[in-house]
C-alpha cells in the first residue's frame, strides 16, 4: 500500500492514502475527527503507522457527564459510521428495566441518550462487558481495537486476537476509521511474557474451584502491574467463565491485558512459547499462603451481617446461571422472605436474558427474589437500593470497585457462599475451600 508522510500533525507517522484522505477532510467531518484523535494517539505511544483493524468494541458509551454526550453527538453530528463490526459495551443504564434505576430521571434521560447515539453510529447494541460470549468472536492473531478492561484480556489471552488497552473515545474513532496505531500488543514481540507466577502445592480441589480464579487473577494483577504475566500450574480444562474471572480481576488490581497459562492458552502451548524462547524477567512462586492474604485483601470489613449480593462482572454466562439454578432450588428459605432482607442482584447481557426465558428460568429467579440488570452493571449504575452496607460478590472485579464507585463495603465469596449468606442474612463460609 502506497503511504505518504502528514507534515502537520506528524512528520514520523507514515500514512496510508486512505489515512490521508480521511485527514484532509476527503470523508466525512466524524472521519477527519477521528483520524486526527488517532494520529495524535500514535504520536502518544510512539507508534510509526497504523495498521488495519477487524472488529471494535466500545465502551464510551457509559455517561461519565456531558463531555461523553457532547463528544458523541458531535461525531453523530458528522455523520460519523462505523466501518468495521462494532459492538458496545455497558450502557449507564438498563433500558429494559428502568425500575432498577436508582439515580434521577434526569441522569437516567442522559444515559439513554448516550446509548441512542452509538446506535446511530452503526455499533450493535449488545451492551455487554462480554461481548466474546454473545458475538462473533475474534480469530487468533486478528488486529482487532477492543475497550473494557474485561473484554482486552480476555481476547488476547483467551482468544489470542490483538488488542491493546483502548479506553474512550479512542475506541470509536478506530471504528469509525478501520485503523489503530500499531504498537504495543498487536505486535508479536511485544506479547512475550514477562513474570512467570508458579503455582506451588496449591489442592487440585481448590484449582476445580471458581472461587480460586479471581483470587490468582486479583494477586497477580497487583504484583505485576502492566507487565505480562505468564502462569505455570493452572489446570488444562480450566472453563471459560473461569479465565474470565481471573483476566477480569488482574485487569482491575493491575494493568494486565494480555496474560498466558501454560497448557491452557493458544500463546502458551509450552512455558517457552509464552516467553518467546527468552528467560523471565522475573519468577514468583505463588503458595496457598499468599492467596490466603489475597482473598482477605478482597474484603473491607470482616464477615458478618450483608445487605446486598452482586453477582455478574464480567456479565454472568449462561453456564454460571446452571450453577445458580440448583443452589437457589435447594436452599432454606430464611423467616417468609425469598432472602433474608438481602437485595439479591445478577448483572447480565440480554442474550442470556433470552436464554433464561427460554430455559423457563427466568421466573424461578423472579419468584426467588433475584433482581436481573441487563445492559449494564452495579458500579456502572447507580442499582443498589442503600447507600451504606456491605455489598457480598464472588467477582473480584466488583470487589475491587464496589467500595469507590457505590460507597458500599465488600466481602469476597463463592457463589455458593453468596447464596448461602444471602439466605442468612449474614456470611456463612465453606470451611473447606482454602483448607
């Protein structure tokens, strides 16, 4: 492809024809915008061109106050289309269930209007932080531009697609053009891993359990910061839903987009696949012990009284809803209420909303007293009916977030202990799990 050099916004940066036409106004005004937002970017990370990308994902779709809505309108404005499959991320709000919304009519009005917004620019409105369970997923290898924390390290880990870490704005201006800078994660070398974490004695009973991934994830996250984590031990049948839980948490404690698990990953079919032949910079052996301290680190107040359980980021899947189901059938009611005075809520896309309809699942949930939100989260949305309490989840990410972004105190569990202690009104442990 013939490129030319900008003289104006980047005299190192080599532009495809395309890449200049767009800039000099030969498009839409959105296309200028954003080629302009993305030159700017690739001067930023040093990058020396763009390179083509296959699919976006957006999370600037969330309200964060009027500069979100003012920036979308203005791409709307100019007539901004997005040229690659894109689909959004969490909205600020549930729009199926508006009852759930416990901000202002005001701020509910400005959320929706964000949402409407991105619609008009062609992205697909799933509305999920999980969009590699409910669309089409990326190919190993594929230079896609993804935003959520969640959804990055999950796609360069677990699909082996090529992202980096886009967040707000950048994102749909790499929709709207095809392009992002090429840097970082969508180059090989730059995907070897860095900190090799070792798994030492830890029970083959507690790997099974899905209560261990947010926990290794949560301590990794926190040790290695943005370096690439690689991890030794993790079991080779290690589900789906469980690697989500651990990028999700080493995404919120640290920086990590990008992780391998030896025998587990498609970058890591071997430990020296995952370091590209080269030693680690470092090696950490991870003991029972110091994932003992993780968990508690999770938590803010000690077990006791709960007030509410949140279940569901990343969004919860279909298989974790069948794990739910019988937990919620065979349980004690506690005195005539479906929990006992605990607000019980699971965050979910609308996809698997579907699926529970169709499964007759949903009203089960109902008549037990689960509150569903779709389209978007409990630290997105302002969702839960108290300002002051503690909050049980058994996501690390909403650990990490729940005490900054509702005000609520947290304690971390199993799903199991969530239902459990939701039924109590107050934590009940499962003694076994960490020995």
């Amino acid at each position: 492809m013939k490129t030319t050099k900008t003289a104006d916004l980047s005299p190192q940066l080599d532009l495809s024809d395309r890449d200049q036409a767009m800039l000099a106004g030969e498009g839409t005004p959105a296309e200028q915008m954003a080629m302009r937002i993305l030159i700017a970017m690739a001067n930023v990370y040093g990058a020396p061109r763009l390179l083509d990308i296959r699919s976006a994902h957006i999370d600037s779709a969330i309200y964060h106050g009027m500069s979100s809505l003012d920036f979308a309108k203005r791409l709307v404005e100019g007539e901004a289309k997005t040229c690659v499959p894109t689909t959004l991320n969490v909205g600020g709000v549930d729009l199926l269930h508006p009852e759930h919304h416990q901000g202002s009519n005001e701020e509910f009005a400005l959320a929706s209007e964000l949402m409407d917004a991105y619609k008009i620019m062609g992205c697909r409105p799933i509305w999920t932080c999980t969009p590699y369970q409910v669309s089409q997923r990326p190919a190993l290898g594929m230079q896609i531009a993804w935003a959520e924390s969640n959804a990055i390290v999950f796609a360069n880990s677990v699909l082996g697609a090529r992202t980096n870490r886009y967040g707000d704005y950048i994102d749909i201006c790499a929709a709207i053009t095809g392009r992002a800078p090429e840097t970082g994660l969508h180059i090989t070398e730059n995907r070897r891993g860095q900190v090799l974490f070792r798994l030492q004695n830890i029970p083959d009973t507690l790997l099974a359990e899905d209560v261990f991934y947010p926990i290794i994830g949560y301590y990794i996250g926190a040790h290695c910061g943005a370096k690439i984590p690689v991890i030794e031990g993790l079991p080779p049948d290690a589900t789906e839903d469980q690697l989500k839980a651990l990028g999700a948490a080493a995404a919120s404690s640290g920086a990590v987009a990008l992780f391998h698990a030896v025998g587990v990953t498609p970058e890591a079919v071997t430990l020296a696949d995952a370091f590209q032949n080269q030693p680690p910079e470092q090696e950490v052996a991870v003991t029972l012990d110091m994932l003992r301290a993780a968990r508690k680190h999770l938590s803010t107040v000690p077990d006791g009284p709960i007030d509410v359980v949140a279940l569901g980021s990343p969004h919860f899947s279909i298989d974790e809803f069948a794990q739910l189901m019988p937990l919620l059938q065979t349980r004690k009611i506690a005195n005539t209420l479906p929990f006992n005075n605990v607000d019980f809520i699971v965050c979910t896309n609308r996809f698997t909303l579907d699926q529970l309809h169709q499964r007759n699942w949903h009203d089960l949930l109902m008549d037990a007293g689960v509150r569903i939100v779709v389209d978007t989260c409990v630290v997105v949305m302002p969702t839960v009916r108290i300002r002051e309490g503690v909050l049980m989840t058994n996501s690390g990410k909403f650990a990490h977030y729940t005490p900054g972004n509702t005000g609520l105190d947290v304690i971390y569990g199993s799903l199991k202990e969530c239902v459990h202690s939701a039924t109590e009104g107050q934590i009940v442990r499962d003694q076994l799990l960490w020995g």
